[in-house]
C-alpha cells in the first residue's frame, strides 16, 4: 500500500487522481498541430523514393506546376542554394534534408510541393516526375563490412567504408580469461528486430514565418521543444532565424513514444518553404510515410556469451553488437555513449566482469535506432541477458528463477558499481521475484507443466528481472549538441494561492498535467487541482531538454520539487512575520506554518493561501514581493527502476498459436506519484512490449524494399491481442532523488519482451529448442520444430 500524507482534497504524492487533460480529450477538444489552422495556410507533400538507392538523373517539375494551387516544388538544389540541404543529426554526422544527386532509402524525401490545398499538394506529387538510376542497395549490415561493399556515403571525404564507429566497454583480457577456464560457457545470436514507434498521430507540423517582424512559430509534434528551437536556430541563424526570433510551440501530442525526438526533413522543408513564401506551411505525414521513413527503433544483432559454474554461479559476460543505423548516424541518443545505456547489459546480477562491444555500420535504409520506450537501448540489453541467462540455467539444468536469486545484486549492496561502470542507487530485485512467483504460483505452475509435458502439451514459463536506467542525466555524460541535460520548473504563485508551473519537458500522453502538480501539491499544501500544468511553448516554459528516456520524473519532477521548496522557505520567512515569531519557532504541516506546539489554535497558524496573499498584499519589508521560483535540476545521476516480470504461456499443438495465458509485472519505480497513471504507463508499456515479443518488426527485401510498409502487414496488437496484464510493485526510493521517485515510462517495454521470449521458448525446452529470435511467431516455432525434425 502506498502511504499518502496528504488528503484527497490537496491530492499530493500517493494519490490515484484522474487526469486532469483526460477532460479535454474524452471531450474531442484535444488540440493537435493538425488543428492548427492559421489564415492563409499553405500544405507540403514530399515525393519519395521508390528506390532504397539510386542516383538522381533529373527532377522535372513542370507538370506539377501545372496542377491547379500548387506554387512551387523544392528540390535539394534550391535548398542547396541556401546551404540548407544537410542537416546535422544528434549523434554528430549528418543527414540529407533533399538529396541533390543521390538517395539512401526507400521512402526518403526527394522534392516537396508545397500548394494552396491539402489535395493540390497530394496531386502535385504525383505529378513529380523524377528519373532514377538504381544502384545494388546494401541492406544486410554484416555484409556492408565486407571488404567489397560498396562505399554508401561517398560524401564523406576520404571514406573507405560503411563502418561507423566501434566502442567497447568493460574489462576484455580478464572476461575473455574467465572465458577460457569457465565449467559452462553458451553463446547465442540473437537480433532484436528494426520496429516502429506508430503513434496514432503522426509527425507533423506549421512552419508561420513573419517577414515582416522576422519572426518564425514553429508549431509541431516535438518531445524536445527547446533543443528543437535550439537545433533551428544553429541551422538556420546565418539567414536571420536567431534563436529568440523562434518560437516553438508542441501543442497536444497523440503518442510520441521517442518517434518525436528528431528532426525530420519535413520540419526543415516547411521551415525553408514559410520563409521564402511568407505563409503558414503545413506538413502532416500520412501513416506510410510515417511507417515507412521516420525514425524506427532497434536492429542490434547481438552475439550473447555468458560464462558461469556448473551449479549456477555466474562469472561473466560478453556481448558483441552489430548495430545497423540506416544511412546516417541519426539515434536520438543524448550520451556520449554512441551505444546508449546498451551497457547496462550486466543486469540485476552480481559478477565482476563483463565486456561489451559493439560496431555501427551504415546500410540503406532508414535512419534511427533510439525510440520506441527504449531507455536509450536498454531494452535491447536487458534482452540479451535476460535471454542469455534463461539460456544458462537451461544448460546447467536448474530453474531460471534459482539462477537469478543465486545471481541477484542483494539490497545491502547498494549503492552497486557495475563492472561496466554504473552506479546502481537502489533496489531490493529479491522480494520483487519472491512477489512476483507468489502472485502467479511458481510452483503450482511448474507442476503444472511437468503434467502437461507428459501429454504432449505446450505450456511454457518465462521470468525476466531486470533493471532500467533513466533520468538522463547527470550533465557530465549527456547533453545534446553540448546542452547540458538537465531540466526545469517554475512555479508561480498567484495571490489567492492558485498556481501555474511551467517544465522543460512535454507530454505525450504521460499526464504531467496531472502528476506534476501533485508534485506541487505534496510539496506546498495548494491542491492538485489548483495547479495549472503548462508545457510545450519556448516563449514561456523555462529552457529543459524535453521528455524521452524516462527522465521527466526523474529531472523536472525533481526540478519541481525543490522550486517547490525554495516557495516553502520563503513561505516560512514570510509566516514568521505574520505571527510574530522567529522562524526557528514555526513547524510545517501540509498546508500551513504553524507556532510549535500550538497547532491546534487557529490564530496561532497561517495556511499557505493566507501566506501567499501576504506575499503580494502585506510583505516583509526587504522582502521581494510575488510568489514565484524556479529550478534547474543537474541530477547526481541516473535511477534505477526494476522490475519482475513472469510470462505464462500455452501454445497449440497443431497451429502453434501463442496464447499468453497470464503475464504478471512487479514494478519498482521507487516513490509512486500517481498510482493510477503508473499503472497505465505499465498497461500501455507492456502492450508495447508484447509488440516486438510476437508481432513487429519492419522487413527489406535484398533490394531495400520494405515488405510491410502499412498497417496492412506490420502488426501493431491492440487490446485484442494483449492479455489482461496483472501488475503490482515494489518501492526502493532512490537516494539522491528529492522525492525519492524513479522513472517508469518504459520499463514495461523494456522488460516484457524477454519474458515473452523466455516463456515461449521454455515451452519449447523439450524439444531441444535454446533461443529464437523476436517477433516469434507461429511460423517461426513450426519452422524450428521442423528443424530439430520433430514435424516431418
Ligand atoms: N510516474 C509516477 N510515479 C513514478 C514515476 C512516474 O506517477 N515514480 C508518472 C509520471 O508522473 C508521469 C508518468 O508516470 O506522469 C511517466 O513518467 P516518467 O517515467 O518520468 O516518464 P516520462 O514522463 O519522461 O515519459 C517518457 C516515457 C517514454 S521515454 C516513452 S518512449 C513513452 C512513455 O513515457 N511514451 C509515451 N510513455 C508514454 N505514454 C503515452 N501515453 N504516450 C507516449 O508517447
Ligand atoms: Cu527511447 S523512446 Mo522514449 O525515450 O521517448
């Protein structure tokens, strides 16, 4: 049970209150950037490629000039005229805003026609006609490191091949020497599947450039709106566009889910087009454009080895990643780790070494690798070791859920330094499990499935205990273009004690409207409800770095936090002069200062509403008057959320359908502000977890086609599909955070897939199956069965 030290009323920490937005959205008066309708809109479509690679021979545009309303078709020769056809990613390489000579990828932008209606622009496209010379795509990643690939971005200077760079992380001579004189040693390859993000709303935006007071809004679905304007700023500054001329505005956002951290070139294109025209230009991407080109998420080949004894103790650990990013380095990926938190990979378990490698490698498809409720690449890391030491305890014979409690970090070893170089803050990973085995029936379970083996049937049990990693982060490690990641809140106090607080970072659906002000609400007594929750605008919010990877909680619920404080010391200073007393002599209660030991006479107490009113009618002379505060928060580092997760599955003999009959998640996110919208956070989360486990992935042809490029053929599960999730949690506050709370956004995501898999390939055990690769399908199971000869 969560303790609440607040009443309903005020609705601080601990609270399930409904969410303030759901109002307006259960009502349709969501606004989203579509609804965004300005005086003399123009629209944007963008011409795409049919190729994954080929030259641009010629673009010709004049019978899409002749299409009644459209005004003008950019090519990568007109932006080139302004230098604005490159754009810098966020890992430091580049990317193509319109290619002037050569495509990358199927889908990519080629040219945009911009037109007084929506349908004359759709019409304009059609009417492009630009003449292709293909070229062999390269699309396989290990074989784009062959000595004979061809060279992909030939506009690098003296480039030779399609590597990106390589990182390692670890200590090799010690892991490899464990290696060799280790009782067990296995090994599997496993790849986790290129996926996407697919929010309902797709990326979109209105570029409204002002010649007149040389001034650009920026309306648009943006996770990070500062670093945006920032971003739009060093691009664009040499015309004029400097940054306080720019004004970036996320309205709403229908799912963002890390698929709205980048700039897309469509963002740039509008900008580009608002400013020579001198119009509104809207830009809002279809569903295949947004399946087919935007960011997608993953595609890490992975050679996994774990090192242990033969009666479970494990020694070490060994990872080698192939990364594929598409044709530009573009991971949204704040760190100065290019791999992320991949290295997080040792786990929830106590070893001392590990070594971890990985090599990026440019193919033609599109850009990307960091989104999807990734954690900035945990998830592919605590796949691979929640796999891998499935795959252990499967060698040595014992149960998954004896090697992990063998093998936990125990809560008295925290604060744990990895060997890969974290600082772990809290957990207690133990009495998740033992909740999470009780909550199912572990034992009942196995007994069950020793029944069911006997006829034939396929039942199967998967555990995954993992840690996460969030709240990039402390600024020595992460930052974007050199921004430091911390982030923001200002609280404003009005005078009848009603406030509006302001953040760095934006909702996506998360309900910081909601939780962020009963942060405010634990913290200075005014209630939830009468704390108005404001993100998204550059021209108001204080500067943050935006919500990904978790880090709202984190860092501006931190941040608001202690500008919460900073309110209660002068809220303190101001009660003394009211009362007449020395501020030594006041006691706090929510909602109100109070005379030691009088708390029960009214005149000897001010509530915070009498106080704030003071703050602006009755000051302490010397005192600055107003009620306001603000905090930047540099977190001491990151948090570590965990979580338990037990996977019961049955498969049909026949058709091999996966069925998960029950999935139970333990989640540890430390201090809970709203168990309502956490719980929710796990709902979603683990249906986007289930996704990868059974049904996404984006497929190529050898030519660089995708093969599922609509909802068609790419499976996204919906509520049919997910079972009905049973969750609970644990609570280890995290240490260094002022309201001990950890994030939890994409733990479920995060955590599910292994269990998934685990479950699904313990069902299998019997037949000699040790892994298959994500999605696993009903397919995949009959072709493995089929391969060990168990069909004919
Ligand atoms: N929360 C809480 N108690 C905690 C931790 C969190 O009550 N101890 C609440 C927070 O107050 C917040 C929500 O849970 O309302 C998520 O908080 P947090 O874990 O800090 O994550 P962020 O707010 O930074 O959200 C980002 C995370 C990420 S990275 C992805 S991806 C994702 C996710 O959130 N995208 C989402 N969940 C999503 N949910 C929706 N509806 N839409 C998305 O696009
Ligand atoms: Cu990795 S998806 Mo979220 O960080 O926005």
């Amino acid at each position: 049970m969560i303790q609440c030290k607040t009443s309903k009323e005020i609705s601080g920490m601990g609270h399930s209150m409904k969410r303030k937005e759901d109002d307006r959205f259960v009502h349709g008066k969501g606004h989203y950037v579509d609804d965004v309708k300005l005086p003399g809109t123009l629209y944007m479509d963008i011409v795409r490629s049919p190729y994954a690679y080929a030259k641009i021979k010629n673009i010709d545009t004049t019978e899409a000039m002749k299409v009644p309303g459209v005004l003008a078709v950019v090519t990568g020769r007109d932006l080139e005229k302004y230098n604005l056809h490159w754009m810098p990613t966020l890992m430091s390489d580049t990317q193509m805003v319109l290619p002037t000579d050569t495509v990358m990828y199927q889908a990519q932008e080629v040219a945009a026609v911009i037109a007084t209606t929506k349908y004359g622009a759709r019409d304009g496209r059609e009417a492009v006609r630009v003449e292709y010379e293909p070229m062999k795509a390269v699309v396989d990643p290990y074989k784009a490191l062959e000595p004979d690939a061809p060279v992909l971005r030939t506009d690098k200077e003296g480039k030779k091949d399609n590597h990106i760079w390589h990182w390692e992380v670890g200590q090799k001579e010690e892991t490899e020497k464990i290696f060799n004189e280790a009782e067990v040693v296995v090994k599997e390859q496993m790849h986790i599947p290129r996926i996407h993000v697919s929010s309902i709303e797709t990326c979109g935006c209105v570029a409204d450039y002002d010649k007149i007071n040389n001034h650009l809004t920026m309306y648009m679905t943006t996770q990070a709106p500062h670093a945006i304007r920032t971003v739009i700023a060093l691009v664009a500054g040499h015309v004029g566009l400097t940054e306080e001329k720019i004004r970036v505005i996320s309205p709403d956002i229908g799912g963002g889910f890390g698929g709205k951290v980048p700039v897309y070139p469509g963002y740039v294109i509008a900008i580009a087009a608002s400013f020579l025209i001198g119009k509104p230009v809207k830009w809002i991407e279809d569903r295949s454009e947004n399946l087919q080109a935007d960011s997608f998420a993953r595609d890490y080949h992975i050679t996994a080895e774990m090192a242990g004894t033969k009666d479970g103790k494990i020694l070490a650990t060994r990872m080698k990643v192939l990364a594929d990013h598409g044709y530009t380095d573009a991971s949204a990926n704040p760190s100065k780790f290019p791999t992320g938190m991949f290295s997080i990979g040792t786990g929830s378990y106590d070893y001392p070494h590990a070594f971890m490698e990985a090599d990026a490698v440019y193919t033609n498809k599109p850009p990307g690798g960091v989104a999807y409720r990734c954690s900035f690449r945990v998830t592919e890391a605590v796949h691979a070791i929640e796999r891998i030491t499935d795959r252990y305890a499967l060698e040595i014979g014992k149960d998954p859920a004896a090697v992990r409690f063998q093998n936990f970090i125990q809560k008295d070893q925290f604060p744990y330094h990895s060997p890969t170089g974290w600082e772990y803050d809290s957990g207690d990973y133990v009495q998740g499990l033992e909740k999470a085995m009780k909550a199912v029936d572990y034992d009942g379970l196995r007994k069950e499935q020793a029944e069911k083996r006997k006829k034939g049937e396929l039942m199967g049990i998967g555990l995954s205990t993992f840690t996460e990693i969030v709240g990039a982060g402390p600024s020595k490690d992460f930052d974007i273009l050199g921004i430091k990641m911390f982030d923001s809140a200002e609280i404003r106090v009005h005078p009848t004690g009603k406030a509006i607080a302001r953040f760095g970072t934006k909702s996506q659906g998360q309900g910081h409207e909601t939780t962020y002000a009963q942060i405010i609400a634990e913290e200075l007594g005014i209630p939830a409800s009468n704390i108005q929750v404001e993100e998204g605008d550059t021209d108001t919010a204080p500067y943050g770095l935006g919500t990904y990877a978790s880090r709202s909680t984190p860092t501006a619920g931190a941040a608001a936090a202690i500008a919460a404080r900073k309110l209660r010391d002068k809220a303190r200073k101001i009660a003394a002069y009211l009362l007449e007393v020395s501020e030594d002599d006041l006691e706090w209660e929510t909602g109100k200062f109070y005379v030691k030991g009088m708390k029960d006479v009214p005149e000897k107490s001010k509530t915070i509403q009498e106080i704030v009113f003071a703050a602006y009618t009755n000051h302490p002379q010397g005192m600055e008057a107003g009620f306001e505060a603000t905090h930047y928060y540099d977190p001491p580092n990151l948090t570590f959320p965990s979580g338990a997760y037990i996977c019961v599955v049955d498969i049909d003999p026949e058709t091999f359908e996966i069925k998960v009959r029950r999935f139970v998640a333990i989640d540890d996110a430390g201090n809970i502000i709203n168990p309502m919208v956490a719980q929710g956070q796990v709902h979603g989360g683990l249906t986007q977890g289930l996704a990868p486990a059974m049904y996404e992935e984006l497929i190529y042809d050898e030519d660089g086609n995708i093969l599922n490029g609509t909802f068609m053929d790419y499976l996204v599960p919906t509520a049919v599909e997910s079972p009905s999730w049973e969750t609970g949690h644990t609570v280890t506050p995290s240490p260094h955070h002022p309201i001990g709370a950890k994030g939890i956004g994409e733990s479920p995501t995060v955590g599910a897939p292994p269990a998934i898999a685990n479950a699904i390939v313990d069902a299998l055990k019997p037949y000699g199956i040790t892994h298959l690769d994500i999605p696993i399908t009903p397919y995949k199971i009959f072709k493995a069965l089929k391969e060990k000869g168990v069909l004919d």
